[in-house]
C-alpha cells in the first residue's frame, strides 16, 4: 500500500488545503489508474450539508497529491466519517 511510504507536505502556496505526497523510497506497487485523478470524496458537515470535497490525484501510477476544496470558506482536513468516497 502506497499510504504507509510516503509522507505529506504543503502543496501550494495559495493557501488551498492541498498535500503532496513525498515517497521514502521504498519499492511499491504502482496503481493502475489510468486517469490522474481516480478518486474524488465529498465532504459533509455534521448537519449531513455537502461543504466540499477531496481529490486524489495519482502521477505515473503513484499518489501524488491531494485536494482539499470548499464551497464556502477554509475547509480543515476532515474526519473520515465525514467523507464519502466515489470512484
């Protein structure tokens, strides 16, 4: 699994809430999605609401980055429970 070797950065200096992914250099399968972006996850707020969303995008098989966006203001990394994921 790529997730447990790599670590996370700032990924844009415009103030978005975007990660890149820093690989450690161990050897891993690479993914086959053919498209960079192969997942996208919508972000609720505790009333259920629709406040945003995250992107996954992937670079030569790898993880590369990862989007945070919102539909209003400043989105923090949100919990897990409150993503749902769509391929």
């Amino acid at each position: 699994m790529q997730a447990k070797h790599v670590t996370a950065q700032r990924g844009c200096d415009c103030g978005c809430g975007t990660i890149e992914f820093v690989p450690d250099g161990t050897r891993v399968a690479r993914s086959e999605a053919a498209d960079p972006i192969p997942v996208v996850g919508i972000v609720r707020d505790p009333n259920g609401d629709e406040v945003g969303g995250l992107i996954l995008f992937v670079r030569d098989g790898r993880m590369h980055s990862l989007e945070i966006y919102s539909h209003t203001g400043p989105l923090p990394l949100p919990l897990a429970e409150q993503v749902t994921w769509r391929a």
